[in-house]
C-alpha cells in the first residue's frame, strides 16, 4: 500500500477528532477511507459483525459495534488521553463515521513525561498544543497490526492528522512505531476494533518534531 496523503481538509478534520478519541496504540497498514467498497473497508466491516467480543483493555471488554469513544471512555488504562480529548472538545468528531486509526498512550505512557505536564496542557491557554499532540496519534484509515506489519517490511510511513511521519518497524520480533524524531514506540494492546476504526494501545506518548 502507498504512503497516506492528507489532501482532503475534510478527511484532515474528521481524522483529528478521531485521533482524540480512541487512544490506543498500535499497528496497521491501511484501509483507505477513501474507497468505502474497496477489500479493507469490506474486511473492517466484517470484522465489526463477527463478533461482539473485543479484546479487553483496561479491564473492560472492547465491543466492535461501539465507536471509538464510547470503548475509550471504559477502559481504565487510558483515562488521561480521554481527558484530554474531552478537554479539546473533540469528543463528538471522534464519534463520526471515520475510520480512524488512533495510536492511544495509556495512563503509563502519560506518566513518563515530566511532573505537571499533563496539567500545564489541559489548561485552556494551552489546548491548541494539546491539540497538536493529539492529531499526531490519529491516522485517516483503517490500519491493523497486519498492515502494520507488512508496512514495516516494505519501509512505508503513515502521515498523521498532524502531518508529521509515523514509521512502522520490526525490532525484535515485534511490530513498534518510529516517530519523527526517531524515538521508538511499543504497543502494549493492537487490534482494538471499534465501529469506526482501529485503536492500538501504545506505551509513549508521541510528540511532533516541530
């Protein structure tokens, strides 16, 4: 699959409310939203009706008919990055159609950034940033840990909401992200499937380059 472009200025803004709203971590190649009949969105459909059993994050059991908001708000493990996204008002346009593929920090990966971090950017003078950070997690498009895989053999990037590269990459066995300035990042839960995207649970929080 080809390099995600962010030409649409209306794909751009559904994708960023997305981003806010299903923080979790993880890999995928990509299922264009673009093309609605195209074999990934079929594939993604199909997923959602196969089953109502999810994975469990947070303790709670991730359902695919929900949307990627309404999983978040249950799962225990990530209730920074929803405060953060209820913050910058993007809880209803992560609840649009999408899909989405949102990289979600959990309350562990918040935790590594320096003390009163988190606190200096829920601030209202500061959500502009906060909303940077955010879009820098969402991709447009439906990306599995699959995708993700195969992404990383053929040395492809995803283009965030933000604009800035994610690169998927094989280290040890397992499927992580490269982020623009070269950190490494683990996926604690892939695959989380909603009804309007794809959630992976990762261990870091991303941050843009510029």
């Amino acid at each position: 699959m080809e390099p995600q472009t962010s030409t649409n200025k209306s794909m751009v803004v559904s994708a960023v409310v997305a981003l806010v709203v299903g923080m979790g971590g993880g890999y995928a190649i990509g299922h264009s939203m673009a093309k609605d009949d195209s074999p990934a969105s079929k594939q993604t459909t199909s997923m959602t009706t196969e089953s109502e059993d999810g994975v469990t994050v947070g303790g709670a059991k991730m359902v695919r008919s929900l949307d990627i908001v309404d999983n978040a708000v249950n799962a225990k493990n990530v209730t920074t990055v929803v405060a953060a996204v209820k913050a910058a008002g993007l809880v209803d346009t992560l609840k649009s159609a999408g899909p989405f593929t949102v990289f979600a920090p959990s309350n562990s990966a918040f935790e590594k950034l320096p003390a009163g971090t988190v606190d200096t950017l829920l601030k209202t003078e500061n959500l502009p940033t906060l909303t940077k950070i955010l879009t820098y997690h969402v991709v447009a498009g439906t990306y599995t840990s699959a995708d993700l895989t195969v992404m990383a053999g053929k040395g492809e990037t995803l283009t965030t909401v933000e604009g800035e590269m994610l690169t998927p990459v094989i280290e040890n066995n397992k499927v992580m992200l490269k982020d623009a300035k070269g950190i490494m990042v683990g996926i604690d839960t892939a695959d989380v499937i909603s009804s309007n995207g794809v959630t992976h649970v990762i261990d870091t929080v991303l941050t843009p380059a510029n």
